[in-house]
C-alpha cells in the first residue's frame, strides 16, 4: 500500500507533522497516513529523529520521517478506525501488486475474492 505524509523539519524545533495537508497531483496513488494526517502524531519517531539530528546523521534523521509515514499503529482502535472508513471508501489506486500495477481497495478486495 502507498502511503504519504507531510512534515516541517527544522534544525531547532525538529520534525512536525502536518495535519490536514493538502497533497499535491502527484501523489493521487497514496493514501495518507491517519495518524499524521488527522492526529499529526510522529510518536517515538520524532524522538529518534532529533537524536539523529544532533548527531548529524541525516540520512538517519530522513529515514524516521519516512518510517512514521509508512507506519500504521493497528493497536491504535481510533487511528484503526479512520484508515479502515478511508480505505473503504476510497477509489484511489493506491495499493501496488507485485508487478507495479496500481488497484483500488475495491479492486483488490474483488481479485481476493476471485482466488477463493
């Protein structure tokens, strides 16, 4: 599944997640993250990307903002919530197959369901 997020990263203030960002045309195949995009919550990984930050590793630092935004938290019964009502309802082509096609839930419920 593609995934996306939107963040501010400051050499002071460190990484921010942007909550009800407006993504632009190219990423129409990603879903973004519930937790970023609804909660603005990094979790831990805003903690170890200022670690990373301070040890001027930011390849590293990258790294985290990327891992939050791929990151679901399935214990999380109100972020589970909004993913599972936008995937749902959702048309957009964002889960990739194995040979890089792009197909919406809808879709690859209907493949699933044609294999049983």
């Amino acid at each position: 599944m593609r995934m996306c997020a939107a963040f501010t990263v400051d050499m002071r203030t460190g990484l921010t997640a942007l909550k009800s960002y407006l993504f632009p045309q190219e990423s129409q195949t990603y879903l973004p993250n519930p937790h970023i995009q609804y909660y603005g919550c990094t979790g831990a990984y805003a903690v170890r990307f200022h670690e990373y930050m301070k040890n001027k590793d930011y390849a590293g630092a990258i790294e985290q903002a990327s891992v939050s935004a791929r990151n679901l938290n399935f214990y999380d019964s109100t972020v589970m919530s909004k993913f599972g009502a936008e995937l749902s309802y959702s048309s957009l082509k964002c889960i990739e197959k194995p040979d890089k096609t792009l197909i919406s839930p809808l879709e690859a419920i209907e493949e699933l369901e044609a294999k049983k």
